[in-house]
C-alpha cells in the first residue's frame, strides 16, 4: 500500500506523490575571525511580506521554463545512459533564486539560460507561479459517486545563512517577497556537519521522507554561508485508473531492436491525443484537471529528441484533443543522478562556475563566490492508479536550483514524459523511458 493511499476516500490505491527539492549553497572567501557560533535554528533574514501575484507573470515564467527544460533535457539526454528523470521546476527555482544575486556577465549568462526575456520579471513570474500551483489543492471526486481523493500541492523556500555573516538586504527582501523564503541561523563555520543534518531533516519532513539526504556529506563545509533550499510535494491520483486485472506482461522494444518483457498498463478512456509531424501523445489527467502527465512517442526517438525544443513542446501540448483511445502504458520505476555543472555550461552560463569571474556580488560582499556544481537527482514511478516521483537539486557555490477520433496506442517501445500544469504551462517533472524494466 502507498504511504499516501490513505489520501483517498474508500478506497485505498497508490496514489501520485511528485517530491522536489532544490538545494544552493553558497560560500564566503575565507574565514575573517566570526566567533564560534553553536549551529541553531534561530529565525532572521527579511521580513517582507509576500508579493501580491500577477496571473499573466505566471504563464510568461512557465513559458520559460518549457523552453529551459527542452534545452536541458537534450543537454542531459546526450550524456546520460538510460531512462531519465529530472525535475526543470526544480532546477529552475533554484537558478533563478541564485540568480537574484547574480551582477554583470554572469547575471546576463544566467537570464539567456533560464530564456529570462520570455519570463518579463523573472522573480515575479516565479512567485505568481508558485502561487497558482499551489491552488492546485483539494478535494476532488473521482469515479462519478461518492468517492474523493485529495491533491495535495505544496511549495516551500527556505534560507539557512551563517550566524554573523553580512548579506546584502535587497537579496534577502527580494527573496521574501518572491519565493516566500525566510532564513534561519546555522554554524557553518564552527558546525557544518550538524547544519547539513539540519537542513536534510527539513528537507524530509516536507518530502514525506521520500528524499532523506539531499545532502551528502562533503558538499557542506567550513566555506559556506548561504544554503537556500525549495521543496515541492504533490499528491495526486489519476482521473482514469488503469484496471489492475488488464494488466499484463507485453513486448517493448528497445532503441537496439531486442525486446523485454514489461507489465503493460490498459486503458480505454475518453481523454487527449495528439499528433504530429513524427510523434503521438497523450495526455493522462491527475483528479483536479489541471495537472497531468503528457506521453509523447516518437516515430523515430533518437531524430525527435535530438530536435526537441521550447518549440517543439508547445507543439505538442497545442496538437492535444478530445479522443477515445486504447491505451497500452508501462509501468515504470527509475532513478536519474547527474551533475549540471557541463549542462548548464554549455547552455550558455560558464562565467557562474568560474571563480576568478563569477559575480554574485548582490548576495553578499565581498565579489568572491562562484557556482562548484550543481546537483541533481530524479525519482518516478508509475502504475494502475497514479505516479510517484521526487527530484532533489544541490547547485553548491563557493570560493576560490479537435473532433473526437478513434486511436490505439501501445507505448511499446522508448517514449518521453513530462509532468505539465494545464492553466499555468509549468513543466513539474520530463524524462524518456527507453527500457521500463531497467
């Protein structure tokens, strides 16, 4: 039985839990003589309130982000062996609250990457997002009688900075203000191993303990000063449960030509389909019928995901209609870790990973701190009655986030899949799936 299968009234499947995490740290120079401090817990940074959100600013931050995660996704895609998993809502919060900090050049890479100029006021359209997403809560009936399951949505910033330490107030307003993020005071100097076990007991507990160490040891030291962490959880159960008894073992076809043996979901259902210019998608609702996960298969995978742009996923999301479809679906269950420091370089923002040229002057001064790495790892899994899935980011800075028609579908061979927010556009989770069985 799931861990959140109590989420539904009467009856009691697994039901969807979409976790992420983003984690920054960020390092002063050196150590100028700050006093032993004992790690704490004690709450300081800005108290400004939250912004008011501007719907509008909402859906130009999730147009950005559709095109950061295409671009990403083949960045990630060329170097990665297998199935793949990340969360381009994660990563993206993370970058652009470090980029609040950002000046210069670095600041200028930061924006082309995150494809800032779609976005406007890229801080705003980040809080207006969040914001909408978190609506997404509720209470929704499923299965047209009395039955309900709940969806739970919830997005969390948080700042852990170094007792003592001078940060820049219009970072920490700006920080309050847009992500809803306060700061609490922790040793890092003194006692960065019970600061990193700190922050990964927060992490846990807004993550149903789905991710128990974001942290590894070693990436916390006696150089940091600012770790701003981002939890997201989301509960939810399909519209459409798959029937458990159609399920059964079925053909797919990997990328070389062999075959493996999956368990191969049914469903015939009235829902979205589409198609394109070398693809058919499909689009699986979650009970509050905004979000759901989009499945797109390819005719031929290597040349469509070698072509997939901002572009092409709108297109795809445009092509979607009202169908009745027989739909083969695997269940599948893997895990993706990847350091972005290359990715991200190679998208266009070198100058934040370099340490005699970064500029994240507006976190703090001195003009000395630069990205180490950026860290990621990804979860899903999926079956009959819904997915589960957590993501977790670490970017670690330091010295010198139609008409109806009739169709058949059998995902029977690698596919890509991305978790996407109706009414606001946002990209939560994109991954492929070449072997579901691997």
């Amino acid at each position: 039985m799931s861990p959140v299968s109590g989420r539904v009234t009467r009856h009691l499947p697994l039901t969807f839990v979409m976790i992420l995490a983003a984690v920054l740290l960020l390092a002063a120079a050196c150590d100028d003589g700050e006093p032993d401090i004992t790690t704490s817990i004690t709450s300081a940074g800005s108290d400004a309130p939250r912004s008011r959100a501007n719907p509008g600013a909402g859906e130009q931050a999730a147009a950005a982000t559709r095109a950061f995660a295409a671009d990403l996704y083949r960045e990630l895609a060329a170097t990665e062996d297998g199935n793949l998993v990340f969360s381009p809502h994660s990563i993206a919060i993370a970058l652009a609250m470090t980029r609040a900090g950002a000046e210069g050049e670095t600041a200028s890479q930061m924006d082309a990457v995150l494809h800032a100029s779609r976005a406007g006021d890229l801080h705003a359209g980040f809080n207006a997002l969040e914001q909408a997403l978190a609506g997404r809560s509720g209470e929704y009936p499923i299965g047209g009688g009395d039955e309900t399951a709940e969806l739970e949505l919830s997005i969390v910033n948080q700042l852990w900075g170094q007792e003592g330490f001078e940060f820049v107030d219009d970072f920490l307003d700006l920080l309050a203000a847009e992500y809803g993020a306060d700061m609490r005071l922790v040793d890092f100097v003194q006692a960065y191993e019970e600061a990193r076990v700190l922050i990964n007991e927060w992490v846990a507990e807004r993550t149903r303990e789905r991710i128990d160490e974001l942290i590894p040891e070693g990436v916390i030291d006696d150089m940091t000063r600012l770790v701003l962490t981002n939890a997201i959880y989301l509960n939810a159960p399909w519209v459409h449960r798959f029937d458990e008894d159609a399920t059964a073992p079925a053909a797919f076809t990997l990328l070389d030509g062999n075959e493996v043996e999956v368990d191969m979901m049914r469903l015939d259902e009235r829902i979205e389909y589409g198609e394109g210019d070398g693809f058919q998608a499909v689009r699986l609702p979650y009970v509050d019928g905004s979000l759901s996960m989009i499945a797109v298969l390819p005719d031929d995978f290597a040349v469509f995901e070698a072509g997939l742009d901002g572009d092409r996923v709108d297109e795809i999301v445009a092509s979607l209609g009202d169908a009745r479809v027989e739909l083969g679906f695997p269940r599948f269950e893997f895990r993706t870790e990847a350091l972005l420091k290359d990715a991200l370089s190679n998208l266009g923002m070198p100058i934040a990973f370099e340490p005699d040229e970064a500029d994240f002057s507006g976190i703090a001064p001195p003009d000395d701190l630069h990205i180490q790495d950026v860290v990621h790892e990804g979860f899903i899994s999926v079956d009959e009655h819904g997915t589960e899935a957590a993501a977790a980011t670490a970017v670690v800075v330091g010295v010198v986030s139609a008409p109806p028609i009739n169709v058949e579908v059998d995902f029977d061979r690698p596919f890509l899949f991305f978790v996407h927010d109706r009414d606001s556009g946002a990209i939560l989770f994109m991954g492929r799936v070449l072997n579901p069985v691997s």
